[in-house]
C-alpha cells in the first residue's frame, strides 16, 4: 500500500515504506508538485513552505524546500515552525504559485502530513489533487531527485501577518482575561504575539502545554474537541478567573472557546462560535456580503444571513469548499472548530485571527455587562433556540458503512423524534453538493449522515430547533435523534 495524495496533500504515520511518511516519500511528492506546477506554466514561481514541530517536520520541510529549489522556483522557507494559518497567508501575500506546510494539524502524535495551498492561498481541490498525485506517480525515485540549499527567510511575513491579524478588532475594550493553551503545538508564541498587538495584555497560558512538543504528553489526543484535552485550559481559567479560555489545535488552525456560566466553564460547539462570529463580521460587512458553511452545519447562519441582508452559501466539508464558496466572503466556518475570519487575507481556517475576533467580540460585550452567552441567547430568542450533536459510529469492517448506507437509502426513516422527515440522498445531487451524504430533515429536526474521509466511522450531525426557544423540547427532541443514530450500529 503507498500512502496517496488526498485531501489538501498527505498525512500518514511517521516511519518507514512507501505507506508513512518519510524523506524519501516527501521528496518524490515535491518532484510531483513541481513537475505539475511546470506543466501549469508556473515555472520559476514563488512556492511558501512552511512547518509545524511534529516529528519529522524539519527533515521533511528541508527536503520540500530543496526539491522547489532545484527545480527552479523561488522558495521562501520560513524561519522556524509556524501556524498554518502563517503559511497560508504568505502564498496570499505573496501571489505564491504555491504552498506547502508540513503538519498532521490535530492528528496523533505519530502522524505527519504535507499540506498543499495554490495560487490565492486556498486547499488544492479536483482535478488538481488527482493531476499532482499522477505527476508524483512518475517522478524519479527519490534519490534521483535533484535537490538544492535553501536559506530561510520570510520573518517580516510572520509581522505582517501580525499586523493583519492586529487590525480585525472592532472595538476600543481590552479589559478582558483570556486563558489560553496551544496543546504542545505551534500556535503559543503567534497567538500571545498577536492578543498583545491587538491590544489584549491579560494572558494566562497554560505552561504545561505551551512549548511545542511532538510527543503530546499532557493529552490522550491533541484535539480540542476530545474529552479532557482541554481539562488543563479549563482549570486555569477557573484559577484566574479568566473571562474567555482559548484552545488551538497542534497547528493553529483551529480555535475552541470556553466560557464561564453559573455552573462552572461551558465549551461552546463550534456551530455555536459560528453564529456568533457570523453575526459580529456581519455588522459591519456591506450589504449582500456573503456568509458560508458546510452541509454538517447547524442551519441557524442562513437564516441569520437573510436577517442580516447578506448572502449564504452551503458547500460540502472541508476548507478547501469553503473559501471557494463565492464572491464577497466575509466569514465562513465548519462545525469542527474551523473559522475564516479574514479571507481577504487567509483563505482558510485561523484559530490565530479567530482568537482575536472571539476576545475582541467578549471585551465589547463584557464593557456593557454581557457575554458571548447572553449574546448567544439573544440570537437564539430572535430565531428559535438550535441545539446540536455529532454521533461517530466506529466500526471495525468498512462494509459496516456501506450496508448501514444502503439500508438508510432503501428503508429510510419516515418520523424522527416524532417528526415527519424526507431523505435527500446528495449523491444524486446533480450539482456541487454531490457526495455519499443523507440528510433528513423535518420543520425542525435535521441528520445528516455520512462516511468519514479519515477514519473507520459513520458520522451523524443531529440539530434541533424550538422556535419558542423553549429549551426541553429541543433537548428531548435530540435526545431521541442521538437514541436513534446509536441505534444504528446494530
């Protein structure tokens, strides 16, 4: 088995053979990508290349840079290990040709991976993907790649980014106490840099988990969103009497908020982010600005968009759908804690620019005596209260997933949580919403259902919505929409 060139690039373990990766392995996928980047008349362009500080990054980051080198483009190697969001703006800033950044993002500690960015700064998508992955397929081996030296540089693209992600507050409030923890990743430095440019000094991070380190050793999973990840932020927000708790993932790419409520620190869903952050961008965006988010997504962004005067785009999972969703993109975000706050800048998701705009949003409300909770409760008086859930299906044979599919699809549920539902099935969806997704939805229940693209589970996205905001009933109601998605394991 070889490990293939997929979504946004690679990402595997860490180890020996053409199914890990490895130097070798990363050379001939650097061969590839220059070989096609060439054949797309790119020659002699501009190629970013960025790291992270997982195991193997350095070896792999110098052995992409030298490939490009040799072949011709003009790398810009950045100094040290970098969020991705860093990355991703330098091949903006830059009108790059390209961009790679070497990370497994929030994956085990044993993976590493090779992210892949084209010209306007956005994930790879088809045919690109498939035509690299063919090029790689023909390169030399890797051996017999030329390679050359590279000296880093691009520290004024870290200020600059800075300096971008500085300016996106919209308020003049600061008096705000933020927790804050990287999960041993590479977000620490950058994150506290550009709290304190925009003007946040009252920064409590968790020491622990600060320095970047490749092992994880403080967390079963370095993840925001699995259980006791965050137990360390939560705790020290508790001892300092923060007003917000910040998590980002290894690579920064993502950012989770926690607040505090009269029964103890609560961690919001990124759905619930989401439309906060949908809601602030809003207001001062120009009318018909266009808001987006995925199929998985809680419904409430469309309908606050139409409120607000603004457009809205559903696309399919993933970033690299998102940030290509249309004209006039102000925000767009997924329900797995993934935000773009400044597509302008950063075509992709940014817990760095994400960080500022949730601590900018919580001083302004904190000024009047509020926080992203009541503000939260307001949006959910204005439109009925949306509760959500994700079931994950683990399964052991992948032909588990097929034959719950293919029940879903020939005996499809006609009540849920007492209900009347209809199936849309997407496959057969003769547009850009075409993939192996059910979405069954009623006046105010909604499942999504489909396979993962990583891992061995059936995922189940449930939402329910009280348009009285009444909060047991669209508890009770999702309570039997996550009875029934367990159920159906068998």
């Amino acid at each position: 088995m070889t490990l293939r060139f997929g979504t946004a690039g690679l990402r595997g373990p860490v180890g020996d053979g053409p199914d890990c990766m490895n130097v070798p392995n990363v050379v001939r996928t650097t061969a590839g990508l220059a070989a096609w980047l060439a054949g797309q008349g790119q020659r002699g362009g501009t190629v970013v290349v960025g790291r992270d500080a997982r195991t193997g990054s350095a070896e792999f980051f110098t052995a992409t840079a030298e490939v490009l080198a040799a072949a011709g483009f003009d790398v810009v190697a950045l100094p040290r290990p970098l969020p991705t969001p860093v990355t991703a703006y330098a091949v903006r800033e830059l009108n790059a040709v390209a961009g790679v950044q070497i990370t497994a993002s929030h994956n085990p500690a044993s993976d590493n991976g090779y992210k892949v960015y084209l010209s306007g700064g956005a994930q790879i998508v088809s045919p690109a993907d498939r035509q690299i992955e063919a090029a790689i397929d023909d390169a030399p081996e890797a051996d017999s790649v030329p390679r050359a030296a590279v000296a880093t540089s691009g520290s004024d693209l870290v200020d600059r980014y800075l300096a971008r992600v500085a300016s996106l507050p919209r308020s003049p409030h600061r008096d705000l106490k933020i927790a804050l923890t990287p999960l041993h990743g590479v977000g620490g430095e950058t994150a506290v840099a550009a709290l304190h440019a925009a003007g946040f000094t009252d920064v409590h991070v968790v020491a622990t988990q600060f320095e970047p380190d490749p092992a994880f050793p403080t967390v079963a999973f370095p993840n925001p969103e699995e259980p006791g990840a965050v137990d360390a932020l939560l705790e020290l927000a508790a001892d300092v009497h923060a007003d917000i708790a910040i998590a980002l993932d290894p690579d920064a790419d993502r950012c989770a908020v926690a607040v505090p409520t009269q029964a103890g620190w609560r961690m919001l869903r990124g759905d619930e982010t989401g439309v906060l952050l949908g809601d602030r961008i809003l207001e001062n965006a120009p009318a018909g600005s266009l808001v987006a988010t995925t199929i998985v997504s809680s419904t409430l962004l469309s309908t606050l968009a139409a409120a607000r005067g603004a457009r809205f785009a559903q696309t399919l999972t993933g970033f690299k759908w998102l940030t290509r969703a249309g004209e006039g993109l102000v925000y767009a975000y997924e329900e797995a804690i993934g935000h773009c706050v400044d597509p302008d800048a950063v075509r992709d998701k940014d817990g760095i620019g994400t960080a500022v705009v949730v601590a900018d949003y919580a001083a302004e409300l904190k000024e009047s005596g509020r926080t992203l909770v009541d503000a939260l409760d307001a949006l959910h008086r204005e439109f009925g209260l949306h509760v959500g859930d994700q079931v994950a299906i683990r399964v052991t044979d992948l032909a588990q997933i097929d034959t719950i599919m293919a029940k879903l699809r020939s005996e499809p549920p006609f009540t849920l949580a007492d209900e009347p539902v209809t199936l849309t099935d997407l496959a057969t969806d003769p547009g850009p919403l075409n993939t192996d997704a059910l979405v069954f939805e009623g006046a105010t229940v909604r499942v999504v259902i489909r396979p993962s693209g990583t891992e061995p589970k059936l995922k189940c996205y449930l939402e329910s919505v009280a348009r009285t905001g009444n909060r047991d009933t669209a508890t009770k109601s999702l309570d039997s929409l996550r009875r029934w998605a367990i159920g159906l394991a068998g």
